[in-house]
C-alpha cells in the first residue's frame, strides 16, 4: 500500500451517524470532530404515526420495512451526507439484570455468565446475544453491595432482535459500526462525570424508562407504564378534540405556553396537569423506593425523551418531586452556531439517545 504524506494531510475529518429508532419517532443526530472538538453537522427526527396510519406522536410497531423507509426519508430530508452510523437498540427489546457473583470468578465470567443467565432469561441462551460489565464489588465497592460478591450488569438482545435492525439498517443504506441499548447512548449523552447516583428519566411516546447511574455505571432500570402519548388521548378526551389537534397544541403550548385568558389554554393545561399524576407519582414511588432500598440518595433526575421537551414540565415535576431535575443537554456537549442555540437546547431531551451514539462512534473511529 503506497503512502502519501498528502493524503495523510487532506483527509476530510469523516462524519458518523448516531440513529434511535423509538416507538414514535426516528431521531438523527451528524456529528463530527473538527481540531479535537465535536461539531454538530445536522439533526433530523421523523414521525412514524404516518407509516403506521396513526397520528404523529403516537407509539407504533412497525415491521423493518416500514422502518427502513422511515429512516431513508429522515436521511434524505436533514441532509445526512454520511452512511457511518450506529443504531440504538430498544430498552424493551434486551433484558438488563445484575448478577451477585462469588468475587473471584472475575477470571472466568466467559463460563459463568451464560449459565448464570439462564435464570434471568426466559429464552433458550444461544438465542440470545449475551454482554456483561463489572459494576461493583471489585474493590470499587457502593453502598447496597454485598460482602464477597461482585455485581455484574448482564446485558441480552434476541438475535431476532439484531438481523432486524442490521436489515432496516441496510434498506436505508447505512454502514452501522455498532448496535447499542439505548441506555447508554442516553446516558452517555446526558450526563456529566459523576460519583454520586443521578437518574435519567427518558420520557417516550407509550412509556417512560428509569436509568440510576453511579460512578458512570448502570445500576438500575426499569420501564413505567405511562408516556407522553397518554397525555395527549387525555387531551383529546377532555376537551373534545382530535388527538391530532390535542398533540399540537400539546406541543405548541404546553403547560406554559400561550396566554392563561386564551380560550382553551387554561382547560388544556389543565387536562395535561391531570394527566400528569399518574406518571409524576409513580416517578417519585420509583426514587422513593430506591431511595430506600439502598441507602442512598438520587442527587438528580435528568429528563430526556421527547416528552421532556413538554413546555413548562420541569417546574410542574419539581413541584412534586423533591429530587432536584434537570433536562438534558446533550448538544452542549457538541459546538454549533450560536444562533441555534436556543433551539438546540429545546429540543435536547430528544436528541439525547442519537447524540450518545454518535458520540460513541466518533470515538471509535478517531
Ligand atoms: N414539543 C413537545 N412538547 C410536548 N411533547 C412532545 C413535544 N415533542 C414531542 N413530544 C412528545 O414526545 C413523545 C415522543 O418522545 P420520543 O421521541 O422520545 O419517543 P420515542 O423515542 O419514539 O418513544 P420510546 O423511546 O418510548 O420508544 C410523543 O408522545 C410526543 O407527543
Ligand atoms: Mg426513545
């Protein structure tokens, strides 16, 4: 293979792609890195209601191919202009659990695990694709762990499960260099270095998923039955509109937007207020309950999702919720025009899992 020094020179800084396919909507975020620094080169999202014959912001499940199309449409209108990309794979789609193991067998988890497994996944093992990540006892000990064991975080994704993200993966002529639980992709987009336990609150169409993270590791998770869709039905009931008018004035004026004398405005903040409950006390059970369970306090909770994004929902939680939250800014960890700032950090909480895997990728490839 020849050398050039000027091929070396003029290399273009190449461009990756971070993909989260969620329930409702894709989400694309371009990245690339510039003198050592991530610079955001475009970001697209697309509903999928329309693919499926539902409204925009309602959860969907589509086949592949559906989703394929969806995504080739999301590339061709943010002008993506790279085909390095990496995927997000559903939290509802792997099984994440801890495992209490003997310390020790730090040497031979290759063997452990799998059998290990076998009680955590009630599918036959080589139908699974199996990771798993040291998370504590191993001399880095947090509270909640016990003496002599290790905690390791057991990760499985159904092999259906990955051909059917590498196959939309292909229809929209993507090269993927990973596939990731949207997890951490969130996580990583959400956060800053930290020691003490934060949660991230991903707040979706039909549910809303729980992240604790410590020390930069995933300690806990689970899914909460009720999103962002909810609220709008709730809407649509309440105030006898379509569930496409009630999504667009969901989005439009939200708990705070709009002026209070407007007609509809105070009965729609009400209705989203109402609707609210359910998912804003099973949050506060939720932290309670690890709260207690562990010792421990959360020092935040990090929204993210696009359901996040509702105007005014931070200070309506924080009235509920002693935890102090915060909403996610994941586009502040990347440089773009001053004047999108604003904008940027809006639309943030929705972004959060694309920018993560993107993040990733621009890591492996530099
Ligand atoms: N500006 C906005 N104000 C309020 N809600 C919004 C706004 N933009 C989007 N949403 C809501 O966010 C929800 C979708 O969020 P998101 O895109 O994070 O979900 P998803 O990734 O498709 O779902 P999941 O992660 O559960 O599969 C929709 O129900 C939509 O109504
Ligand atoms: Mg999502």
């Amino acid at each position: 293979m020849a050398f050039s020094f000027s091929s070396l020179f003029s290399s273009q800084p190449k461009s990756v792609l971070g993909v989260d396919i969620g329930t409702s909507s894709i989400k694309v975020v371009q990245l690339k890195r510039d003198h050592g620094r991530v610079v955001l080169e475009t970001y697209g999202a697309i509903a999928l209601g329309p693919y499926a014959g539902v409204e925009i912001g309602r959860a969907t499940a589509l086949a592949g191919d559906k989703i394929g199309e969806a995504l080739k449409d999301v590339i061709r209108e943010a002008n993506v202009s790279t085909s390095d990309a990496a995927i997000a794979i559903p939290y509802s789609s792997s099984l994440i659990s801890i495992l209490n193991l003997p310390a020790g067998v730090e040497k031979q988890l290759a063997q452990v695990v799998p059998i290990e497994a076998r009680k955590y996944i009630p599918v036959p093992i080589n139908e699974v694709l199996l990771d798993w990540f040291v998370v504590g006892g191993d001399g880095n000990t947090a509270q909640g762990d016990q003496a002599g064991k290790i905690q390791v975080l057991l990760v499985a994704i159904h092999n259906e499960t990955i051909s059917k993200f590498r196959s939309i993966s292909s229809t929209a002529a993507l090269q993927t260099g990973f596939f990731e639980i949207e997890v951490f992709s969130s996580v990583r987009a959400a956060l800053e270095h930290g020691i003490a336990p934060v949660a991230v609150v991903d707040m979706g169409a039909a549910t809303t998923k729980f992240y604790v993270v410590e020390r930069g590791l995933i300690h806990e998770s689970h899914i909460i039955n009720h999103g962002s869709q909810d609220i709008t039905l709730a809407a649509s009931r309440a105030l006898g509109i379509s569930v496409a008018q009630a999504e667009e004035r969901k989005r439009k004026i939200g708990l705070s937007g709009g002026a209070p004398d407007q007609p509809g405005v105070a009965d729609l903040r009400k209705s989203l207020e109402l609707s609210l409950s359910p998912l804003l006390s099973e949050l506060a059970r939720t932290v309670t309950a690890y709260e207690t369970r562990t010792n421990q306090a959360l020092s935040a909770l990090v929204f993210t999702g696009g359901g996040a994004t509702l105007k005014g929902l931070r200070e309506f939680a924080q009235q509920k919720i002693q935890t102090e939250i915060r909403l996610a800014d994941p586009f502040g960890k990347t440089q773009a025009p001053a004047f999108l700032e604003a904008i940027l950090k809006e639309a943030g909480p929705e972004f959060c899992v694309a920018v993560g895997l993107a993040l990733r990728r621009l890591q492996e490839i530099g």
